[in-house]
C-alpha cells in the first residue's frame, strides 16, 4: 500500500490531504477478478491512473451506480509461468451519503466488460450464541498482550478485519480467520471489521 500510494502511476485529489476513503483491493489471475472485502480507511482518494484496465463501482440496493471510477490492476512480476497475475488497491472518496446507500462494489475489466465481480454487504446473521446479532456489531473479542492481538468475533456477517495503528493509521495485518493473531509491537491500535462494504471500528 505504501509503494501504490507512492507510485507514479496513480495521484491523489488536490494537495493530496488524507481524508474519509473506501479501501477497495484484490487481484486478477488470469483475467478472473478476485476482489477483497472494503474497508474504511484515512488516505489520500486515488484517481484515474494513466492506463485503466479496470473500473469499480459502488451501487446501491437496486444495482443504480452510485460512484464509479478508473483503476490500474498492475502486472505481478515472477509468478507461475503461464499464468498471469494483477493486482490492485485504491482508495475511494467516502461520505455519510454513501454510507448511508451503498450495498455493492462492483469490479469489472474495461476490456472484457462480461468479466466482473461483486462484493455485498452482508445482512445481520445469527451469531455463534443463536441470536442475531445488530448489523452494526461484530461482537468482537481483543484479547491483547504487551507485543500482540487476538481478534475474535461472533457476527458471521462479518467476513475479514484489518489491524491498523490507531494514531497512524498504518496497516498492521488482516485477519481472515477467529483467533488470528497480528504483531502490535506494544501500539495502542484499533480493528476495523468489515462486512465486505461497510465497517465498524473497535480500539
């Protein structure tokens, strides 16, 4: 995320001020889209990089498209011969509008437009204990030590969560699986579960 948001490829908006931003990322192998749950973040917003291979689009309910922009899948160097590997991550401009509206994030390739994907926001499930869970609340467990965290939850609505420094805001791991755990280096840091378009934040 670092070299992307440095990369002479992509620019951000005006003075390139860090703002309310949607997290959008995965990859392309061989040509199928592989798209990673959002996540709300602080970042510069990207915008049109010098070549589009791709386009994401937040859509509402009904599938009307509520924002829509360019994206750069960049070529992978040194993976499996005869396979071809992109990847791509960009940060979209966030309001409480769009938090209010949108449902999907949609992926698709300028190229080939039949090729696409759609990530959904999940609707509140029930959790481990039967009941169901508000669809704002992971129920989330942080069990902490001095140099680490273990992040649970009971919500199966939530699908992945991403460890970042609280006063920073920097990346510190995702967490795909319950009881994961993520190096904290004794930072006081803050969890942000995402249901594959919205987020909720815990410290």
């Amino acid at each position: 995320m670092n070299y992307r948001s440095a990369s002479a490829s992509l620019t951000s908006t005006g003075s390139g001020g860090i703002g309310d931003g949607l997290l959008v990322w995965g990859r392309v192998v061989d040509g199928r889209i592989e798209l990673e749950s959002s996540f709300r973040v602080k970042a510069p917003t990207t915008l049109a990089p010098r070549g589009a291979t791709h386009r994401v689009e937040l859509l509402d309910a009904g599938g009307a498209s509520l924002l829509s922009l360019p994206l750069e899948a960049s070529v992978v160097d040194h993976t499996d011969p005869g396979h071809e590997q992109r990847q791509f991550a960009a940060v979209l401009p966030w309001s409480a509008a769009l938090e209010q509206r949108v449902q999907q994030v949609r992926v698709r390739d300028v190229r080939v437009p039949t090729r696409a994907t759609v990530q959904r926001a999940a609707e509140a499930l029930p959790s481990a204990g039967g009941a169901r869970a508000p669809a704002d609340d992971p129920s989330a467990q942080l069990d902490r030590t001095p140099r680490q965290i273990r992040v649970r939850w009971d919500n199966p609505a939530y699908r992945m969560a991403m460890v970042r420094d609280a006063a920073t805001g920097q990346i510190m791991g995702f967490v795909r699986r319950q009881g994961a755990v993520v190096a904290t280096g004794g930072r006081h840091i803050e969890v942000v579960f995402s249901d594959g378009v919205r987020s909720v934040v815990r410290r």
